[in-house]
C-alpha cells in the first residue's frame, strides 16, 4: 500500500460515497486510477466494505463511558458472558496490560450508567474497574 492508497482510503473514510472524479480530483490522478485502486484494494481485503452512518446513529447513548475491568482468576470468560447479556455494554475488548477487559458503554442517562456501572462492578470476579466519561467524538470508525 502506497501513498495515494493511505490517501484514498482516508477520503473514503470521510465520504464513501464521494465520487470517481471527485476522488480523481483530490488524489491528483485518474479517475481510472482511482476505480483500479479500489478494486485491488478490495480483492486484497484492505477494503471489505462500505457503510452508512444515519443521523440516529450519532443521536444514540447520549452518555458514553468506557469502563476498564480487573479480572481475578480465571473467570474472564465468564464475565464476559455475562457481560453480553447487558443492553448498555456496546463492545468488550480484551487487552493486555493493567487491565483485563474494556467496555463501551452507552445509556440514555447518568443515572442509567451509575446502574450499569453498579451491576457490572457486583459480578462475580471483578476485582477492580475505573471508568471514564466519553466527552467528545473527534473520529470515529
């Protein structure tokens, strides 16, 4: 992957549904190059796809946190089980380092999140957490 292809994919991350010529145009090459490289790219697997963020996407989970959690033993597993089940938890990411597991979390209120967080803090396992308010999206996906 060259420089015009780390470019082209940043302009599609910014709008997927830009234009052959509009792309042609900001990468300073053909729109030919611009459909050629996108083929490869996806015959390659770089790309597996393109996506559409509706206005209520961005509306969802007026509060956001992401929540770190120390897991004792080996009930990692488990909890992450249990975890599923919780409508509020959006995504579960294992990781190294301090901290066995990451959440994303969204809810509708603080009070709903305090509920979340109290819950999640009560499983069976959880030895420590700390958890942090999302303020701001400046990226996303």
């Amino acid at each position: 992957m060259d420089d015009v292809d780390r470019r082209l994919i940043s302009a599609l991350r910014h709008d997927a549904r830009a234009s052959l010529s509009d792309l042609a145009i900001l990468l300073g090459v053909s729109r030919t190059t611009v459909r050629g490289r996108i083929e490869r790219l996806r015959q390659r697997g770089d790309i597996v796809g393109f996506t559409v963020v509706l206005q209520d996407d961005t509306k969802r989970d007026p509060v956001r946190g992401l929540m770190m959690l120390g897991i004792e033993g080996r009930g990692t597993d488990r909890i992450v089980r249990q975890l599923t089940g919780l409508t509020a938890v959006r995504a579960i990411h294992s990781t190294n380092g301090r901290w066995d597991l990451i959440l994303e979390l969204g809810t509708d209120t603080l009070e709903a999140l305090d509920e979340v967080l109290a819950q999640i803090r009560r499983l069976d396992g959880v030895a420590t957490s700390e958890t942090n308010l999302l303020l701001a999206t400046r990226k996303s996906g």
